[in-house]
C-alpha cells in the first residue's frame, strides 16, 4: 500500500483491507475498483461482496514509521522520506538542508472505506488498536459514509465502556463531499465526531460549492445565525479543506470558478487550504471555446464524451473573448497550479 504516496496531501497510505460498494457520484469512475477489481481480481466490489484483509506485512508498515522520525523542511515546508533513509538530507523541493523531524500524515484507507458496512467489525477494531499504537503518526480516515463513522468507532472499542469513548488525538476524519446536496447532508455528521481534525475531500469536484457556514468559528456562528445550516454543532468548524479535480478513463472538468470560490471562502474563514489537482482536465483560457450550435461555454456544458451536454453535439468553435475553457491534456500535464501557484496549506 504506499510507503511513500505520490497523493498531495498524504505522506504514506494503509490499507488495512481491499474492496468497497459505490454510493456517491464520487464512485463513478472509481480507480480502486478498476485496479484491484477488474484489472487485478483481487476482490469483487459490491454489497454483500467479501472485503480482502491484507497481510500482516503490510499491517506491521505503520509500527515502523512510527519508530522513523519524518522529515520536514523549515525553509519550504515540502515533506518528504523518513530521515533515516534520506540520502543527503536535503529537501527534495527546494534543496534546503534546514530539515527536522515531523508528523507523518498516513491516509487510511485509499482502496476501501474504514466505515463500510460490509466490513468485520473485528478489523475495524484490529485497526484502532493499531492507531493507538502508533502515537507519532496522524491518521487520516478519509470516508464517503461519514454516518457510520461515530457509532463504529464506539462498537470497535468494546461493549465493556460504560461511556462514549474518545476519539485517538493522532485522528483525522474526513468526509468526501463532491456538490451541494452532499456538503450539506454530510458537514453536520462530519462535525458531531469529536475528532482531532475534522477536513473534506471535494474531489472529484462537480459543481460550485458554498461552504462558509461550516468555516465559521464559533463566535462569528453567533453573530451570523442565519448563515447556519440545519443541525449545525455550535461549537466546532472544520479544520481543513482539500480540493481536487478527476483523473483518469471517463473524468468530468472542473471549472475554476468553483474551486476560487472554496479557496477564497476557506482564505476568508482562515481554514487551511489544499489544491490538490486539475485531473484529466485542465483550464486553457487561451484555446476557450463555445458551442457552434447553442454558444454555451465549453466549460460549463462539456460532458465525458466531447459533447455539449446542453444541446447533444460535437461543434465547438472559438470563442469571441478569454473564457475558463477545458482541454484534456491529462493529469500530469494539466498540473495543480490555480492562479499561478500551488496551494499546499494544512493544518499545523
């Protein structure tokens, strides 16, 4: 499962399980299911599917970060390998030398939900003992069933509590939400678990997102009541928010304008801020184009097959002044650049 991840906002990935049920437009193009399931046939996805544990190798990997001090650059902030296998202990991003040890971040879990339904309840328990065993790294349980999360944590932890038991400090739980109508039913649950940190995950994005009321600290929530949303905690917010577009067979574009909007809300609030990629898809303000038959801008009506989504056709021709217009050129190309800069804010 990675030892070191190429994913932005991560140091390291484990995966204490394989396999998972899709249950949000964010599934549609899953890469877990078309790796390990119809390329690999590791496991079937799918309700009623069994999940495949992974073997005891891999679930001794986070015993040993725990013991390996991480690097981490003072100079540029860039986080990179563990400081006994660094080779000359510079940064990797700006070719400082002015490193020093720091919490690895380990996203758990990217082929799986921690909180799936289908999973053995004793794996899920398994896993918590082996966070609470691992006091140097910060956990970051990242799920689309934010629902479960609390009342599973509680069953992992055993009958015999008399009372709800605490969340592990060294967790962060996260909540993938991809539009509106997933922000709103999702933050609230997000933000009745007690966690260390609290972040979102919109990626794949697809659509603008308002999500101020759940950046508010507690005493701007006091002085703008009708800016709560419905079942709001009063007392908490949200502590980080990533941001990324869709890669991959089938990816949809995401515009700039919703991603300026969430960055500028999160500036606003003073929550950290992470962009973590264009996708597929990338901006091309130079080429923008509009549809020949109805002038929709390509951005806004392109579906995953070249067409306008608004009218059915393949006819895109210039457009008469700049526009935010998509060109797939591929994840690596299309970069993680929004406004000229890379934005790589997270939590302290």
């Amino acid at each position: 499962m990675a030892e070191i991840t190429k994913i932005e906002w991560a140091d390291s990935t484990f995966n204490p399980w394989i396999g998972c049920t899709k249950v949000s437009p964010a599934c549609d193009n899953c890469y877990a299911q078309n790796l390990m399931d119809r390329r690999m046939g590791k496991v079937k996805w799918g309700a009623g599917q069994p999940r495949g544990r992974t073997g005891v190798k891999n679930w001794n990997l986070p015993l040993r970060w725990n013991r390996e001090p991480f690097a981490g650059c003072n100079e540029c902030g860039w986080r990179g390998v563990p400081v006994k296998r660094g080779a000359n202990h510079h940064c990797g991003h700006c070719d400082a030398v002015n490193l020093s040890p720091a919490r690895s971040r380990v996203f758990c879990a990217s082929l799986a939900d921690v909180f799936d339904n289908e999973v053995d309840p004793a794996w899920r328990a398994d896993l918590f003992k082996l966070i609470d065993a691992t006091p140097n790294l910060d956990w970051l349980l990242l799920t689309k069933r934010i629902g479960n999360a609390e009342g599973m944590y509680q069953a992992a932890m055993g009958p015999s509590w008399a009372d709800d038991v605490a969340w592990p400090s060294n967790v962060w739980l996260g909540a993938t939400v991809v539009n509106q109508e997933e922000a709103d039913r999702d933050i609230p649950k997000l933000l009745a678990v007690p966690a260390a940190k609290r972040f979102l995950s919109i990626e794949p994005m697809l659509g603008p997102i308002n999500i101020e009321p759940y950046l508010l600290s507690t005493y701007d929530k006091a002085a703008h009541d009708d800016q709560m949303a419905p079942g709001l905690p009063t007392t908490d917010r949200l502590d980080w928010i990533i941001v990324g577009g869709e890669s991959g067979p089938g990816a949809r574009p995401m515009h700039p304008d919703w991603v300026r909007s969430v960055r500028d809300q999160c500036d606003a609030a003073g929550v950290p801020f992470m962009f973590k990629q264009w996708g597929e898809w990338g901006p091309d303000w130079e080429g923008a184009e509009t549809c020949g038959s109805c002038g929709g801008s390509k951005f806004d009506f392109i579906n995953s097959y070249g067409e306008c989504g608004r009218c059915g056709v393949d006819s895109w021709v210039a457009a008469e002044k700049p526009l935010d217009s998509p060109r797939r050129v591929g994840k690596k190309t299309a970069g993680r650049l929004l406004d000229g800069r890379e934005w790589n804010e997270a939590p302290a």
